[in-house]
C-alpha cells in the first residue's frame, strides 16, 4: 500500500452530512379531525419531495465546494483529496515550510512519467536521487494510473499516457503553479529517465537570482530536418526537454494563467517546443543560449548504450543531469558510482582539514592534537603531512623509491619486462589524478573569463610510497581558451607536481572462529581442490544422496595426458628432460603418453635422430607398460608441424599437452593440467617461470644447481609466452588447428592463441611454478620472417637477467660501457 495515497475510512463507519438549518413557522389548528388525516398524509408527502430536492441540492453543493475540479484528481475509483493538506501529504511536506523559513524548500521536480513505468524508472529515480534533492519530487502520469510502489504520486484529472505528452506537461506546470508556487524558487520539469546529481544541481541554482525569470536548459532548434517546420523565427529556441528543464518561480506564475491558450495553439508534436513558445510568449524569456549547458545537462545520443559502459567519463564528472538512462537497473548503477565519488570528495576534504589543523597548530607553536581513533581502528593523523616532493629521506640505498618513467609505454625497474604498455590500473589512476587537477585549476574559471582543457600528457614519472602517497611529475598539453575580452584559443606546455594522499586507514578486527581452519595438504591438487571448493561448501550441504550399498567403488583412473614434444638436435637437453620424464611420470605411474616428433638438425649440427629413438627405446626396456612413441621428420624444422604430426596420433576425446625440451615440470603440474583442462569449456595455457643466464643469475654455475628455485634474481615469469598449453584434440580442431605454414621458430602459438580467443572457450592463465624453462643461450637465425626474427631477439634479451643484476654489473664493470662507446 503506498503511504502517499489517501485511504478511505473503515468500513463501518458512516459519513451523515451535516443537516441545514430549517425555519419552522407554528400555526393554530382550526380543522377537524378528517382534515387532520389528509393533511397528515399530504404534509408526508411534502417532506419526501422537500427531502429528495434538499439532497440534490445538499449533493451538488458538496460535488462544488469541496470536490473542486481544480485539484486534477480522478472522478472514478482514483482517491479524491478533500484540501490541499492532502496535496501536501502527497510529496510529505509541511504546509508551513517555504523558501523563507526552509532551506530544504530550494526546487521542486516534477518527473513525467507513464503507468507502465511507475514500477521500475519512477521507483528507481525516487530511491537514487528522488530522495537527495534540497526541495520535494512527484510524479504526473495520467488519470488511470495506480502503483503499490512508494513513490509520490500525482494523477493528472482527463490526461492519458498517450504520446507526446503535451497535455501531461502543461497540466504539470499548472499543477505545480497552483500547489507549490509560494512553497519553492524553482520548479524542474524533468523525464524518468534523467539522473540528477542533487549536490551540483543545489550548488548551481544557489549562484542564480532565483527573483528574475529564469528559463534553463539546453537550447535548441530542432533536428537539421526539423529547420523550418517548427514555426520558430531564426532568433528563437526553446530548451530540449530530455535533460530537464528549470524555472524560477517568476516564470511559472507568468505562463500558468495562459496555459489553456498555449494548449490550443499548438504548433508541433514536440512537448519541449511548445513549452520553449509558451514561456516565450507570456514570460517573455528565451532558453538559455549557453554552450556550457550542453555538459552541465548532458544528453548522451547513444541512445539505449547510454551509460552502460564505463563510468569513469568526463561528461559524467561535469554533469548536473544526465539523459538517457533507459534501463532503470543501470540508475542504481549510476548513483552508487556518484555516491563513490561523493565518498571520495569527503575523504578529500578531511585530508585538506587535517593539513590545516596541523599548520594552524604549528603556527601557534603547538603540538598536532592526535585525530586518531584506535578503539574504533581509524587513523588520520598521517594526513596532515603538507603536500611535498620531499615527504621522507632514505637513510638508505635500499630504502630509495624509484620513479618509473612513461610516454606512450612505460618504463619500470622493478618490472620483468622494463618497457612494457602502461597496466590499466596505472593508466586509470593516471586519468583520476588528471581529471582532479583540472577540475582545480578551473574551479574560478567563471571569474577570472578563461577555461583550460586538457589534451594529453606528453610524458611523466610516478612513483608511490606504501604509507604516504602517489605523486606524479607530468608535462602536460593544455589548451588554454579566454573568453572574456580579447578572445583567443592557444596551447600550452606545463609541467604539474602533483600528490595523490593515502586516505584514512581503517582497522578491522575478524573474530578467531571466522577464520578458516589452516589446512596441511598432501598434495598440489588437494590444496587447489580445497581453495576452490571451500567457497562452496555450503552449496554442497544443500545435496541430498544416498551412499550406495555394496563393496567400495574402485578410485578412478587420473586422465591420460599426452605429452607432443618437438624436437631438432640438442641431444644434451632432451636426454634432461627424459630424465625429468622418467623420475616424475615413469617411476610414480602417472597415467601419461610421449610422443617425440624428431626433426632434421639445425645446419652444423649433428644429426641426432637415432640416438633419440635409442634412448626412448631403453627406456622401453625399464617400463615396458609406457606409452612412447618417436616420429622422424626429413624436413626442416617446424614447430607447427610437429605438434600437428604429434595430435595426429591422438583421438578427439584426448588431452594433449604441448611442451619444449627445455621445460622441466612437477607431478603437481599435471594435477594442474588435468584440473584447468575441461573439454569444450576450457583450455589452460600455464605461465612458466623462465630462467635468467646463470653467468648473472648464479655466479656463473651452469649445470647442477636446483631449477625449482623461484625468485626475481634467478628468472622471470614469461607472461606472454603461449607456446606451452593443455588442450583436448577436440578443442585444437574445433578452433581452427595450427598454422603449419609458419617454419622455424615462434609464431604458431601467437597464432592459435587468438584462433582461441575468437572461439566460445575459454582460456585458464595462470602461473605454475612446476613449470620452468631452462636457461639456453638463443641463435636467431636471420632467414626467419620479421616478426618472427623481432620475437626471437627480444626472447634472447629478455633472459639476461634482472634489471637490478644487469645495472649492478654495467656499475662494477665500467669497461662495458666503455667498450660500447667505442664501437660507436
């Protein structure tokens, strides 16, 4: 039941209007008693008809005097208000209240909407910003409407939901002249698809004399093809009604009286119009011919897509009113985005007091008062640090914070790729800074008759202490635009220091019995199993299934796995990894296949086909049940080829497992196969741990040390390495196969990566730290494609060793640069 519409009287109880008062004149009786009985019986029949003509009359004086056909309200089922305390009641005001004596009666909006929408957009706009503005909110829809929603709602007496509503809007306007026209300074005309940010619409029309009349929106003339046919002289416009419309109280008050003639003269389908020549004809005030209301009410033209994207938009920033948001879910969307910001400008503003009370407290030679709040876990006294370049000194040299560089890439020390795309986080943070900066530096644009747009930065360094802040160094392109006095747009270059404080650091205590349980694994996939399946558990304890009776069912066998393993000489490096097979599949039974796919040697080389298939023959010998199997290819060397040839000898149902010779793995890596693997749904393509050169990473120990060592001085994770990948035949056929055109080395796992992006599966990228990729020195051959020689090269350079490892020995070997400068 909604609270805002009127509620009949129990049943039960009966309404008896109050009886007229009646003269009654006393004469003698002078008649016998016959006479007595036939006036008797004639005066009876007199007080029936004079009853029956006092009700009518008594009716159609209650039907005039207190059913007024000025309150707009239904005659049929619909509530019926009997004084204008109802009206009130309606948008839940106090009569008594007015701009004089309420600072809350700023505005009053009115929202048009229709019956089929007062469940969801009118619902939506009145629990986001219906309920935040600094004055009252209703919605007009037409006579036949009915909601249980709890909305303020206000049915407009022989108007319908037919459109385009020109009735429903000037009916509107008069409804609000009459009721709420000495309660407000401004009356918005506003559409149920708007979103209004109520802060910024007070802020603005507290800056305008609300005495004068007042006629803002977005002006407009029409659509190119509408030019001409809107009766419209070439000096008039009117405002676009989809972003809102706002009127001082002088303008209602001038157009309400003439609202019936502005009805019958309509000159065009379009509502807005009409408005636009109504109040120009009797308020004589034109729609504001301002550029700037074109951001300030903003109308996005993507129609339906509008704002269903990424927020974090400039145009979303700077608007007052944003139009369309058809989808009222995406309403809820958007306020709790602005409601983030609104959030943000608060901590904002405590980090500004907490440096002023600081200042203040030193000037007056005091110490800081301690704003922190330990028992509730709140701590804000580190934010009254001023801003600084200069916040800390390292005492040392691990302690220096370095800058990263960035233009169009970015340049970080501490990354494994130094030069790399800058992150999304980074470049989102980078635009949040920007877009605060701006937003400063015009904040008293208005007074001072010029505005600065961005453009781009140029180029600039951050950095980012953990307990202080960010700060940036930007060299930024601005475009400087004076609009007062002597016009003129120019660019500009200027550099910006600027600092991003950490914000209030709150403490939260978690009760011991919250906490999970620690868990001892026995294995890799039980502790993977258990990280998964934990946030489940209690999804699982809704199943209900019976035990089957019976002897213990026998475990079921772990999916074969079929390793295809490319091959060209390099005998040394195989009979490694054969190694690594054997102590890590063979001799534990691990349900898996090999199947080694030997290619021609490099030129210079020894051809060393033989004694691979002499190797896996003798260890045929030792576990006679293995499933190996050698293929010889009198070609060149092809990588696409071999794990073509090698799929080959698989069926649909199998799961392949694409490796290199220099890869070594663990039994927990084929857990992790067999669990991120799911045919038709998912393929897994693992991040592996790449080796630094051991002349740098391990003071020069080539052979014997631990490969399962991982840590930024021994190697890097190669994330955008995509040759080593787990995947059903099925899958691998299902996506287009390998591009076996493609030789040499490097190109065909780019290439069946994106074959399976565009796909319906799925990819599953994650680091392993069972898989690691051997160090071996890198000969690019010259005869490869460009962009294949390109990703060689920058493979063989990205396996020196660490940043920090490789400046270390350029300082403690000031030969090498010398020698470079004297190749020059």
């Amino acid at each position: 039941m909604n609270p805002y519409q009127y509620r009949a009287p129990p049943v039960g109880i009966e309404l008896v209007p109050r009886p007229l008062k009646m003269r009654l004149t006393v004469r003698p009786l002078g008649m016998g008693a016959g006479s007595h009985a036939r006036q008797g019986a004639l005066g009876q029949l007199l007080g029936v008809s004079l009853g029956v003509v006092l009700g009518v009359i008594l009716t159609s004086l209650i039907k005039h005097l207190i059913l007024k056909p000025h309150l707009c309200l239904t005659k049929r089922s619909i509530p019926i208000y009997d004084d204008m305390n109802d009206v009130f009641r309606i948008i839940g005001m106090d009569k008594s209240k007015n701009t004089q004596n309420s600072a809350k009666n700023l505005v009053f909006v009115g929202v048009m909407t229709a019956n089929k929408y007062l469940d969801n957009r009118a619902k939506a706009v009145y629990e986001t910003w219906g309920k935040q503005l600094p004055g009252k909110i209703a919605f007009f829809s037409s006579e036949s409407s009915s909601t249980d929603a709890n909305i303020p709602l206000i049915r407009l007496s022989g108007v319908d939901d037919s459109y385009p509503p020109q009735k429903k809007s000037f009916m509107m306007l008069k409804y609000m002249a009459e009721h709420f026209a000495d309660h407000f300074e401004y009356f918005m005309r506003s559409d149920d698809d708007v979103y209004v940010r109520p802060d910024r619409l007070e802020l603005f029309l507290r800056s305008v004399n609300s005495t004068h009349p007042q006629f803002i929106g977005q002006a407009g003339r029409g659509t190119q093809d509408e030019i001409g046919l809107l009766s419209l002289k070439t000096d008039e416009n009117f405002c676009m009604g989809g972003p809102g419309v706002i009127m001082s109280r002088a303008t209602l008050l001038q157009i309400a009286p003439h609202i019936r003639d502005c009805l019958k003269n309509l000159r065009s389908t379009h509502e807005d119009v009409e408005v636009g020549r109504c109040v120009r004809k009797y308020a004589n005030v034109p729609c504001t011919w301002s550029y700037e209301m074109q951001s300030i009410l903003y109308h996005n033209s993507s129609g339906t897509e509008a704002f269903t994207g990424p927020l974090k938009q400039r145009e979303v920033h700077r608007a007052i009113t944003l139009h369309p948001v058809k989808n009222h879910t995406h309403l809820y969307r958007l306020h709790s985005y602005v409601q983030g910001l609104a959030i943000r400008a608060a901590e904002g503003e405590v980090v500004r007091l907490t440096r002023e009370l600081d200042r203040t407290s030193e000037e007056a030679g005091l110490s800081p008062p301690r704003l922190d709040q330990p028992a509730s876990g709140t701590f804000i006294s580190h934010l009254g640090m001023d801003a600084s370049l200069q916040k800390w000194n390292a005492g040392l040299e691990e302690e220096v914070v370095p800058w990263d560089f960035f233009s169009r890439a970015a340049f970080q020390l501490g990354a494994a790729n130094p030069r790399h795309k800058i992150t999304s986080g980074v470049n989102e943070g980078l635009n949040d800074v920007v877009r605060d900066f701006m937003d400063m530096i015009n904040r008293v644009s208005k007074e001072r008759g010029r505005v600065i747009d961005f453009k781009e930065v140029l180029y600039g360094y951050i950095r980012w202490h953990p307990s202080l802040a960010s700060e940036y160094i930007l060299d930024m392109l601005l475009l400087y635009k004076k609009f007062r006095g002597k016009k003129m747009t120019v660019p500009v270059r200027r550099h910006a220091y600027m600092q991003v404080p950490l914000g209030p650091l709150y403490v939260r205590e978690i009760e011991q019995e919250h906490l999970l349980e620690p868990a001892s694994p026995t294995s890799a996939i039980q502790e993977l199993v258990e990280v998964v399946v934990k946030s489940s558990l209690k999804d699982l304890s809704k199943l209900s299934y019976k035990v089957p009776s019976g002897e213990p069912s026998i475990p079921q066998k772990p999916k074969k796995i079929h390793f295809i393993l490319p091959l060209a000489g390099r005998l040394k490096t195989f009979q490694r990894f054969i190694e690594n097979f054997r102590s890590t599949c063979l001799e534990r039974e691990e349900n898996v296949a090999l199947v080694v796919v030997s290619f021609q040697p490099p030129p210079g080389e020894e051809d060393t086909r033989d004694h691979v298939e002499a190797l896996i023959s003798s260890l045929h010998l030792d576990y006679p049940e293995a499933d190996m199997t050698v293929l010889q290819a009198n070609t060149t060397f092809s990588r696409a080829m071999a794990l073509e040839l090698g799929a080959n000898l698989c069926k649909d149902s199998d799961l392949m497992f694409f490796i290199d010779v220099d890869m070594t793995f663990t039994s927990a890596t084929l857990d992790r196969v067999r669990l991120h693997t799911k045919e038709r749904l998912q393929i897994y393509y693992p991040i592996v741990f790449s080796e630094f050169d051991p002349d740098f990473s391990r003071d020069g120990k080539i052979d014997g040390y631990d490969h399962s060592l991982i840590n930024e001085d021994v190697g890097y994770w190669r994330a955008f390495g995509f040759g080593i990948v787990a995947m059903y035949k099925s899958d691998l056929r299902s996506v287009g196969g390998l591009d076996t055109s493609i030789l040499g080395w490097g190109g065909e796992d780019v290439d069946l990566y994106e074959k399976v992006l565009k796909s319906e599966i799925q990819i599953f990228r994650a680091a392993d730290p069972g898989l690691t990729h051997v160090f071996h020195h890198v000969a690019c051959d010259h005869n490869l494609e460009t962009s294949q020689y390109q990703m060689c090269q920058g493979t063989r350079y990205s396996t020196y060793g660490a940043p920090h490892v490789l400046v270390k020995t350029i300082l403690e070997n000031p030969d090498i640069l010398a020698h470079k400068r004297s190749q020059q």
